[in-house]
C-alpha cells in the first residue's frame, strides 16, 4: 500500500538543484530555497519592553510556480535560551512572470494575510493587501515583511505591523544562517 509520507515520489525541494527542478519563474527566489536559523529582536508600543528571539525559516518548492514558505519562532531568556514558542507561520508565495509576488499567510493565532509585493535584487518586499481574522484574534491592519539575502548564506528579515490600534511601524528584525 502507497504510504503518501515514506513513499513520496513529489517531495518538496529545498535547493534549486535538487529534483524536481524549480519551475522557471522561480528564478528571482531561488536564493531562499533552504532553511535558515537565527535571532531577531523585537518590540512594539504594546508589548512592555523590547524582547530577543530565535527563528526558523524554510522555503522549499514542488516543481511549480511557487514557494512553500514556514516560519517558527521561541522567546528568548536574557541568557539566550528558549522560554517559549512565540509566531508561527506558514503558507505560500505565488511567483509572477513580472516578478511580482503574492503571498497568503496564516497563522495559529487566527490571522489570515494576502501580501503583495516583488521579487528582485536578491530583496523579496511583501506588504499587506488583506487581512482575514478569526472572531477572536487580536486586530491587525497592514504588516509589510522585507526578506533580503546579504550573501547566498545569510537572510535578514525586517516586519513592520500595524495592529490592535497603532498604525505601520517596525515590530521585528532578525539575521539568519542557511542551514539547508
């Protein structure tokens, strides 16, 4: 009997020369297939005190036009060691043959995202164009999530939210290391 997870035979890909091949139009993010691990700091006016944190990014793909895109993220101790899970993400970002990207994003806490933005200079630039909200998640407006490749092993992330009354402003910044 086929078991779908031990006997895939579409795996997803987190390398542009792994199989399968990446589609064409991925050729603007092929940079960020892998996974990437780092820190980040973080602060917004409601939340008491700035605050550390570890993430973790993967993009992979499945040989079409788009990326599989998932990221988690732990608080920090001031002695740098987890105190507990913080974001999770995941979803997908829709290349476009003009470099354009749509991305949909949900999250746990009952947010639902369509980014819009583009691909190019190794900077992939997502600002919000809608946001879906369970009956209780907390209020969020607009974000806009910058993802820049430094070098071909190094990723920095910069968020910027608007949400529960306070209008577009930075709330997240991190560097990350390719691990994959």
């Amino acid at each position: 009997m086929f078991d779908p997870v031990l006997d895939n035979p579409y795996p997803d890909s987190l390398r542009p020369d792994d199989v399968p091949a990446p589609h064409e139009l991925l050729a603007p993010v092929l940079g960020f297939l892998g996974t990437w691990h780092g820190r980040g700091q973080g602060e917004y006016p409601t939340i008491s005190g700035d605050f550390a944190y570890a993430q973790e990014v993967t993009f992979s793909h499945d040989g079409r036009p788009f990326l599989r895109y998932e990221a988690r993220a732990w608080l920090l101790g001031a002695d740098d060691t987890p105190l507990r899970p913080s974001a999770r993400e995941s979803g997908w970002w829709r290349i476009q043959p003009d470099g354009r990207v749509e991305a949909l994003i949900t999250q746990p806490t009952g947010i639902a995202e369509i980014a819009v933005g583009h691909a190019g200079e190794n900077t992939v630039d997502l600002s919000t164009g809608q946001v879906a909200l369970t009956p209780t998640a907390k209020e969020v407006t607009a974000t806009r999530r910058r993802y820049t490749l430094a070098d071909e092993d190094t990723l920095t992330f910069v968020h910027d939210l608007a949400a529960v009354g306070q209008p577009l402003q930075h709330h997240l910044s991190a560097r990350l290391r390719r691990t994959s």
